[in-house]
C-alpha cells in the first residue's frame, strides 16, 4: 500500500477526519485513493461500530473496486468488504465497507433518514457529476446538517470544479494528493483528408501494436463504433494480441472479460467507451488512444425521453483519459485530433442535472420531504422552468398534491424502481375491469421493455410495441440477448415488489410470461396512464396524429399502425425537425372515456371555422388539444365572443385578413410617412406591428356583430382608422399629408408618401409652367420630388427644386421635347409660361 501516492497525505487525512467531517480530496488518476485509502479508515475508533458507504459512478467499477479492496485484506470478497448494486449484491453480516451505485445510496438515505449505522459516505470520482451523486450528497448533507453532526462526507475525485463545491461545502476542508509518477507521452494524429475517422483509427491500432510493449485502450463514443471499429481489426492484430470490447450494454461477466489480466505473453486492444475513464484498471495497459469524443444522453422535452448526442469530450475528461496509459508503467497517450482542438475544448463536461429528465429526481427530493430543490443543499440547481414542469407532471399523475406533499399513491411509486410514469401505470393497473396477474404482468414487462433501448431497429417502420412483445415473450427470444435478459430480469422484479404493495394473497407468485395469457390488446390503454398527454388522434391524413398536449405526429406512411383512430404513443423521435411515431399502440375511445374522465372537459366554445369562413359555437367534448365530439349550437355566442374571436383570428393571422382597400392602404401610407419623419407631430403609430397590437382599442367597437369573414372584410377600415384621428388631428391632416397636389389647372395628381422624408408626385411637365419652386408638404417644411413627365407619360426629369432646372438642364430637355413632340408647346422661359395640357394648335385657337 505504501507504494501508492496518496499514502503521502496519509497522516493528514487521518488528523483532518478528527476535526472536520467534510472532506474534498483531489488527485489524480493512478493516485490509489478508491484501492487503498478506504482501507485506512476501518480500524479508525470513529467507524469502529458503523458502517463506511463508498459511492461508485458505474456497476462495472462498484465490483471491480471492491473484488480489489477484498483481495488486499485478503478477504472473499462479502465479508469485510461487499458491493450492491441494482439486481447484484455480495454482502454479509460482517461487511463494513460497502461499495455501492449511487442509485443504491439515495435509496438507503430515503429508507433509513439518520443512516443510524453508517459513520462515512465516500463520493468516489465526484467529478462525473452524475444526478444520483448530487442527489446523494444533498440527501447526505441534510442528514448530517440536521440530524447526524457526527456522518462524515468525503469527496473523491481527479479533477473536481471547485466553484461549485466551495459554493455548497463552503466549510470542506480541502486536500490534495500527487498521481502515480510514471509519465505519459502525449502524442496527436487527428484524421488528415476524407478519411473516415474509423478507418482512421484502425490503421493507428494496428501500426501501434507492431511496437508497443503492452496492452492499449482505446476511447470510442458508443457501441456502434466499438462494434463497426472491431470489424475492422479482425484479422489484422497481430497474435499475441486479444481484441476486446467494453460498454455499458454488455454483461458483467463479459465486461470484467475485458479487464482481467492477459494471459502469460498476451496482450489486449480494449475498445471502450468513458466506462473505462476512471476506477476501473486494465492490467498492462500502456497505450490509450482516445478519439475524443463521446455520447451523452440528454433529455428532449419534445420527445420526452433521452436523445443520445454525439460529442467532443472536455478537457478534464481527456486528462482522465490519458491517465489510464500511466497506471503501472511509463505509457503514451494518442489523441486522434489535433493539440489545437484540445485547447479549444470545455474545461468541464456538462452536469446531468442541467440536461436530465427531472422527474425521477423530483420524486426523490418530494419523498424526502421537501417542495423545492433549493431547499437542499444541490451542488448546482436544476433550471427553474424544467423543476417546476415536474412538480405539475406529479401532481397530474396524483404522485404528490398541490402543497407538492406525496400521496399515498406516490409513496407506493416511490417504492418501486422504475421511472414514476410507469410506476403510476403499474399501480393503475387494478383499476382496469378484469384486472388479474396476467394484467399486471404485461404493464411490469412493458415498464421494463420502455426502460431499455428498442430491441428493433428504428429503420424496420414498425412502430407497433406489442410486436415487440411477441418477440420477447417467444420462448426462443428470451434468453437470446443480454438486453433480452435484463428486460425480462427487471420485470420480474417489479412484480415481486407490486405484489408486496398490492397484498401478496390478492396476487399470483409467478409473472405470466405465456403470450396467449396476456392480454396485449391492452397495451395501448396501460400506457396511456405512463403517458396521458400522448393520447393521440388521427388527423384527415392517416399519417398524421394530434396528442392530447397539442403536438402533431407522423407515422411512416408503410407502418402497420397507419389508419388506427386512436394510438397512444409512448416513444417519438426526430426527423427532419417533425415528430416521428418511434414506439405506440392503438387505443380505443371506449376506453379514454372510461378512464381517462378527469382529463376530458365538456365546454361551450366559439371559434373561426376556416373551411365555412366564419364564426361557429359548438358544445365540445375534448381531451386536453383532441376533440372527442362537437354539437353546433345556434345563437349562443355573445357580441364579447364575437369580438375576441375575430382579434384572435387577426392577431395570429396578421391584417391581411382584413384586406384593406386602396383608399384604407393610402391613409395608412400617409399616418405612416408622418409619424416616421415627424414623430412630435402627436399622429399615431400604425405601423402592422402596432395596430396588431391595438387591435383591442381601434377595431374591437366594429367587429361584435360580425360573423362572417365576408362581412368583416366588408368594413369600411379607411373610416375606421381615419376615427382614430381626433377631430383637430383630422382637420389638419390634409395640410401634413395632402393625398393630391393639384396643379395651376385644377388636376389632381396624387403624392407617393414612402420611406424617404421627401415625397414624389408625378405629373406632365406642361402642367406645372409658371411656377418657380416645387410644392411643399408637412405644412412647408418638406419639398416636394417632381417627376417631370412628356405628353407621352414618360420621365423626362425629376427634380426638387423646380427654379432650378428651369434655370439649368431644362434647355437640353426643352430641345429634346421640341424634336420628339412639335406640336406640343415648349416655351423659351417656363417660369413665367402659362401652364397647359393642350397642343400649340389649341392654344392658338384659344380652345
């Protein structure tokens, strides 16, 4: 043991545990801080009569780290020192320390509130951050701020960020420990070209096997990548090497095939995702090449559920990482991306609590008696809108009440492991008329079934559950996979635990597993009480669903499913930015009236009919968006009803609805061109923007008898918006915004009011001889642009500034004019001309 690193802060540690009972302890990979220094902290008389609890992130390293803790007492593993997890325990009556998953911590805290017969809880590589840690330390904390002063907390970890521990254990006492001392060689081949990263990596492997002296580890980001990667090496490793896989999806007497010591003269490439990033120990292990990246699993509030994202790992995360090549002996690490990359990287990974499905953890914190997260001490909170979502989730499922305190039917969810939503579906069960063993054996097989990833690939556009079913229960499916097994494992167990909630006489001992047995046609109905809010109805299109909640849902257009009336979906994923059917099941209206009534109301409602293009009341029955049945009812809506439904309509739709006529669409040109250029004026904004959001103030009064989209279009809006104005604001508008200029002869000739301050009016150039200056508006404070026009129409100049050009370029035009049109009168001196919309031949004969 001496030959560990962390024996140097040995005696520190032991004096710091006597006058503190919070402790943060860093170093670094290699440091022995899981393998030996729990073993310090047996004999000490403070833990002489209680129990040490040390809390591991995966199941792979809870019994790796205590078959390693046994062997150094030199002890069978289960006597001094024992492990548990979900399904899996070695533990006796001697067992003093414990090694746990940190599921199995927050339940012993929820079950015993004191930990009466525990004394230390140790939080082993703290730094992952998982949801179970943070709920565990916060459990822990409360307990020993509350009602154990004398439980001691020790915080374990490689790499920890400090600023949110200093924040939440601000009285920890900090402590620091060296690393192994073999050094690791850091070396960057990122891919180079089109390469596929792969292919890429399968050529690094095989070059570093033909001289690496030991066994290499290799970090990939899932499953797929490990088992297409594996491909790929087959037949291409030299001899003395054995190719072995490791996630989380593999059995644990595979997974510890993985870790066990090579053979004499063998050697391993360990293909690996972050399961090997930290507790565990491959033996020989002198290379790791990391492809740095990683998938994590976040939670989708659209699908509600977890989406597995491919990412860059961090900083911390890549340390870990090539710690794991300097465990025994000097080793090198690979990174097949660049050092520039690297840098650019996050410090620190994303917490789970800011990307997890909240609600299992909002059960917890309910059960303990708490209705806000803040009222423990969380090393960080979750986001404020996502906790709150939960609490109403809960009390809709009727888990906790509106004081956010559980009922006693979520303290027989909370009793049950499995995610709340099946653990209500579970327990409504009975209430299905012919309810019996075989009822309640499907919904523990269906729960168990939702828990795992699809046993069908997503590409098979099949998204009927029971299907699955058929081929889990089928005699020759159920042992064929590890996932099969696990499915059929957890199922069992939870019908063990219903039957001890339920009255153990009132229920068969043996799980139905007989498909004939079962009654699957009620799959659909079971899940519904897991997923209300996914009761979902077709729309015109067979494809195409509306759930309860308002989101819309797409079937492949193949799937078997396509055309049922009513499905209850409990999975959806995304494609293409729409929400596709992953998983569902039909259901029958019979059975969402019967008992889904609390979620049905019965209202009187009046709306915009699209397709009869005009207001309707009806009586409606609806769950949640869906609408069950409607009845028209005849003169039931009031003038208010009218009213709100038409701004409604227009607020959503815009005011094209109104379709304003020319006259309407000129006076708002005009108001428009005021108000931007002379805001003091006191003229209103009715910009788009601001009638739509005055609606309520300028249209509201005209609108509470109309019922028709026809008759509403049929308003008279240039008067409407012109009673906007008040009276003095209307008489002097003509003198801010004239709609004409008229000319010396009497014509009008309209102005064209746009976004430049000076407007424009276009009119012959014959019209306007005499006059020395261009027109003013704004009651003369803008000039008016001319647009000069021949006797054919056409610009022949625009100016601004009408003395002017009379002065200047008009000889040029007046030429041009003259040659293009001889009968037309083009007078030497325009100014002082008399204006005329005749020829030369009219004006002589005085006509």
């Amino acid at each position: 043991m001496d030959s560990y690193p962390v024996t140097n802060i040995k005696t520190e540690l032991l004096n710091t545990l006597t006058s503190t009972n919070t402790i943060i302890l860093s170093a670094p990979p290699g440091a022995g801080k899981s393998t030996v220094l729990p073993l310090w902290l047996l004999p000490l008389p403070q833990f002489a009569d209680k129990k040490i609890i040390m809390l591991q992130p995966r199941r792979l390293a809870t019994r790796s780290v205590a078959q390693r803790l046994a062997q150094m007492l030199n002890e069978p593993l289960g006597k001094t020192v024992g492990y548990q997890m979900r399904g899996d325990s070695k533990v006796s009556k001697e067992t003093r320390l414990l090694v746990v998953t940190e599921g199995i911590l927050t339940r012993m805290i929820l079950d015993d509130n004191e930990l009466a017969d525990v004394g230390l809880i140790i939080f082993d590589e703290f730094h992952e951050r998982s949801i179970h840690a943070d709920l565990g330390l916060a459990l822990a904390r409360d307990v020993q701020l509350g009602l154990r002063d004398d439980l001691t907390l020790l915080l374990m970890s490689a790499t920890i960020d400090n600023v949110y521990l200093q924040q939440c254990l601000p009285d920890a006492k900090y402590l620091t420990s060296a690393g192994k001392s073999y050094p690791v060689e850091m070396h960057y081949q990122p891919v180079v070209g089109n390469k596929r990263l792969l292919d890429h990596l399968a050529k690094v492997i095989v070059e570093q096997c033909q001289t690496n002296a030991g066994s290499s580890l290799v970090f990939l980001p899932g499953s797929g990548e490990i088992n297409t990667l594996a491909e790929l090496l087959t037949d291409r490793l030299p001899t003395q090497y054995q190719l072995h896989c490791l996630f989380g999806d593999l059995s644990l007497a595979e997974q510890r095939q993985a870790i066990a010591p090579s053979p004499a003269g063998m050697h391993k490439v360990v293909l690996a995702t972050n399961i090997a990033e930290t507790s565990i120990t491959i033996d020989g292990v002198t290379l790791v090449i990391d492809a740095g990246l990683e998938k994590v699993a976040s939670y989708d509030v659209q699908t509600l559920s977890n989406r597995l994202n491919l990412q860059q790992i961090s900083k911390a995360s890549a340390v870990q990482r090539s710690g794991r090549a300097g465990r025994v002996a000097p080793g090198r690490c690979i990174r097949v991306y660049s050092k520039e990359n690297f840098e650019r990287r996050m410090e620190h990974s994303a917490s789970q609590i800011s990307q997890s499905d909240l609600l299992p953890l909002t059960l917890d914190v309910a059960r303990w008696g708490v209705h806000e997260f803040k009222q423990l001490q969380f090393v960080e909170l979750p986001p404020e809108s996502s906790e709150k979502q939960c609490w109403q989730l809960l009390q809709e499922l009727q888990i906790v009440d509106q004081q956010r305190r559980l009922t006693s039917h979520g303290q027989n969810v909370a009793k049950l492991a499995t995610h709340p939503r099946y653990g209500h579906m579970l327990l409504s069960a009975p209430t299905i008329d012919g309810n019996d063993g075989q009822l309640l054996s499907l919904a523990c097989i269906l729960a168990s079934l939702l828990e795992e990833r699809d046993i069908v690939s997503r590409n098979a556009a099949n998204s009927d559950i029971r299907n699955r079913l058929y081929m889990l229960l089928s005699a020759e499916q159920r042992h064929k996979s590890a996932i099969n097994k696990r499915i059929l494992q957890s199922a069992q167990r939870l019908y063990q635990a219903l039957r001890r909630i339920l009255g153990e006489h009132l229920i068969p001992d043996k799980m139905c597993l007989q498909e004939a047995q079962l009654p699957i046609d009620k799959t659909g109905l079971l899940l519904a009480f897991a997923y209300p809010e996914r009761i979902s109805k077709a729309r015109n299109q067979d494809t195409k669903y509306l759930t309860a909640n308002g989101k819309g849902l797409e079937l492949d257009p193949v799937d078997s499913l396509t055309g049922q009336p009513f499905l209850l979906v409990a999975r959806v994923f995304n494609r293409q930015q729409r929400l596709q059917v992953e998983l569902a099941a039909p259901l029958q209206l019979d059975d969402i009236m019967r008992y889904f009534p609390h979620l049905q109301q019965k209202q009187q409602t009046t709306y915009y009919d699209q397709k009869k293009q005009r207001i309707v009341s009806e009586s409606q029955h609806r769950l949640g968006q869906i609408l069950l049945s409607s009845t028209q009812l005849n003169d039931k809506a009031t003038a208010v009803d009218y009213a709100e439904v038409w701004l409604d309509h227009i607020g959503r739709n815009g005011l094209s609805v109104l379709r304003f006529d020319d006259k309407c669409q000129s006076l708002l040109t005009r108001l428009r061109w005021l108000h931007t250029h002379f805001p003091d004026s006191g003229y209103p904004d009715v910009s788009e923007a601001a009638l739509l959001a005055q609606l309520n103030q300028w249209l509201a009064p005209y609108i509470d008898n109309i019922t028709s989209v026809k008759a509403l279009q049929g308003l008279n809006f240039h008067d409407i918006l012109l009673n906007t104005l008040d009276y003095p604001q209307q008489q002097a508008l003509s003198l801010w915004v004239p709609k004409y200029y008229i000319s010396p002869l009497g014509r009008k000739f309209a102005y064209q009011y746009g976004e430049f301050l000076e407007p424009k009016v276009a009119l012959p150039m014959q019209q306007v001889y005499g006059l020395d200056s261009s027109p003013k508006v704004a009651n003369g404070r803008v000039n008016v642009v001319l647009e000069l026009l021949s006797p054919a129409g056409r610009p022949i100049q625009i100016t601004k500034d009408l003395g002017r050009f009379w002065q200047g370029s008009y000889g040029q035009v007046q030429k041009d004019m003259k040659a293009n049109y001889p009968k037309h009168y083009w007078p030497d001196d325009p100014a002082n001309a008399k204006p005329t919309n005749k020829t030369k031949k009219h004006i002589g004969n005085g006509k």
